[in-house]
C-alpha cells in the first residue's frame, strides 16, 4: 500500500514531439504494509527470505522536461529525473531500474547509454539534454546526451558508494498516424559498447 502526495504540470503543446512547453511529475509518499510471495535462490539453493527486507519506506520521485524552440526545424529540450527511497535496507524490487529512453513503467529513471533496468538502485539522480531536427514533414534526428549519479544515499549503515554515468543516444524517428517509431543507438562511456534501441508509441 502506498499514501502519498503528488504535484503536476503540464503547457506542453503537443502529446509527440512538442515544440514548447514543460511537463513535471513529482511524488512524496510512504509505502507500507508489504507481504510479498518471495522466494530467494543463491546458487541454485533457497536463501532465508529474511535476506530482504520489505520494511516500511519513504520514496520521492521527480521527472521534470522542458522543450525550447530554436527555430522552425530545430528543438532543444532538456529533463530531470531523481528517484530516493530513503531507507538504509534496499531491495531490488522497490528500488529504481535505470536505462531506456521512454519512460514506460514505474519506479524507472531514464538513461540514454543503457536498455530498460540494465541498472537498479535505491538512489538515483539524472539529467539529460538533447537537440531534435525535423529533417522533412514527420521525419525527425535526436541526439541525446545523459549524466546521472546513483547510489548516493548511504545503504546499511555503511558509506553511500556513488559513482557517476554518462551515456548518449542518436535516434532516427518517424512520427506515423500510429504514433512515433524510433530507431537509436546508445552509448556509455562506462561500458563502452553500442546498443539499439526501438521504440513504438501508440497514441491513447
């Protein structure tokens, strides 16, 4: 069970690709009363369910974005996203899963280097800003690039273990009468590969 508070707003002036405008989505709530059905294997064998805790916890959550128009063609938008759960027994299920560029599910901090949940973490802060040219009618290039800071909450009575990500993200996108199909490719400097990345939006 979840109580909690939350604050939005919204001048974007489109749903796809808006041209001006800013969005933000901010939450403050206490979460309680969790009885999960967990089982726990370590090398193939049960573990003590009591290896996770699933204590009772405060989590806040922002994600904010803004789009400035340079010009007819150009677009130049910038967002915010931080997670925390403050509490100093974290499990992977309650915490925050970074990666992906679309925000599609709870709990998710969005990191162009990284596919969905490729990371998890109790905190995370990340900040990312990117330039969108419409090439011709509905045909887009977005470039993106992404910093962002986790585990900075100290954990287990110990020192927070925060390290820093950079990552960035080319996407070619095609806005279609079923919303946008976008083709990209990632990259971070801490794993030092290339990833792709599709995504299909269907507009309700």
């Amino acid at each position: 069970m979840k109580t909690y508070i939350f604050f939005k707003y919204n001048t974007l002036n489109k749903g796809f690709y808006p041209t001006r405008g800013a969005r933000i989505n901010t939450e403050l709530g206490r979460v309680y009363n969790q009885e999960p059905s967990v089982t726990l294997y370590h090398n193939g064998l049960p573990t003590d369910p009591a290896a996770i805790s699933f204590d009772d916890y405060t989590r806040f959550y922002l994600d904010g974005v803004a789009y400035i128009p340079i010009n007819s063609n150009f677009n130049m938008f910038t967002e915010f996203q931080s997670g925390i759960n403050f509490t100093d027994k974290p499990n992977v299920l309650n915490n925050f899963s970074i990666g992906g560029l679309t925000g599609n599910f709870r709990n998710q901090i969005k990191f162009a280097g990284f596919q969905e949940a490729t990371l998890n973490s109790p905190s995370a802060v990340m900040l990312q800003a990117g330039l969108r040219y419409n090439v011709i009618n509905n045909l887009y290039l977005v470039g993106r690039f992404t910093s962002l800071v986790k585990d900075f909450v100290a954990i287990n009575n110990g020192p927070a273990k925060t390290s820093f990500l950079s990552g960035y993200a080319l996407t070619f996108a095609y806005k279609s009468p079923i919303g946008p199909v976008e083709l990209s490719m990632l990259y971070s400097d801490q794993s030092r590969k290339f990833q792709s990345y599709v995504s299909i939006g269907i507009p309700f």
